[in-house]
C-alpha cells in the first residue's frame, strides 16, 4: 500500500494560492539495496568463461591463409628495413660531408 505524501506551498509570485506536489514516500531504511562484495575468485572466473567464449566465435584462418599473412609480414619488414637503412646511408654521408666540415 502505497500512501502519497501532499506538501502544500505558496506559488512562487506571493499571490496567495497554494498548490500541491504529490511525492512518493521515502523508503525505510531496511529496504536500501545491499552493498555488492567483491569476491575476486569469481571475477577471474568470468573473465575466463567469457574468453573462452569469444575464442570459440573467433573464425580462424586455414593453413593457406596464414602462410600467405607470414609472408606479407616478412615482406613488408625486409622492404621497410631496406628503407630505413637507405635514409640512414644518406643522412650519414649527407652530416659528414656537408654539416661537419
């Protein structure tokens, strides 16, 4: 059984009318929602059930597919480094020959 509280209070203007709010009563205290407690044992385990989920929705490559990444992989690191080495061999003969004379 839900009772309605009424407050009555003077209209903003000074006028003398007074109207009314109507409120939801304050819970007791005995009905205030507890507290969760953390149990870390629990926790580790839903992290483990939930990525062993997501691991068993992952598609995963045949073996096809994965040499074929293998090999880009290695080719774009050979192509990059070659790159790199480059610039370095002309920076260095550029800061000797002309910067430090």
């Amino acid at each position: 059984m839900a009772t309605t509280v009424k407050k009555i209070k003077l209209d903003s203007k000074k006028s003398g009318k007074k109207t009314t709010d109507t409120k939801a009563p304050e819970k007791s205290p005995k009905n205030k929602p507890r507290r969760k407690v953390y149990n870390p044992l629990a926790a580790f385990f839903g992290y483990v059930t939930g990525s062993w989920d997501e691991i068993r929705q992952v598609r995963w490559p045949n073996r096809k597919a994965t040499w074929g990444m293998t090999l880009a992989v290695i080719a774009f690191t050979l192509f990059f480094s070659a790159v790199i080495l480059i610039l370095d061999s002309l920076f260095q003969i550029l800061f000797k020959d002309f910067l430090l004379k």
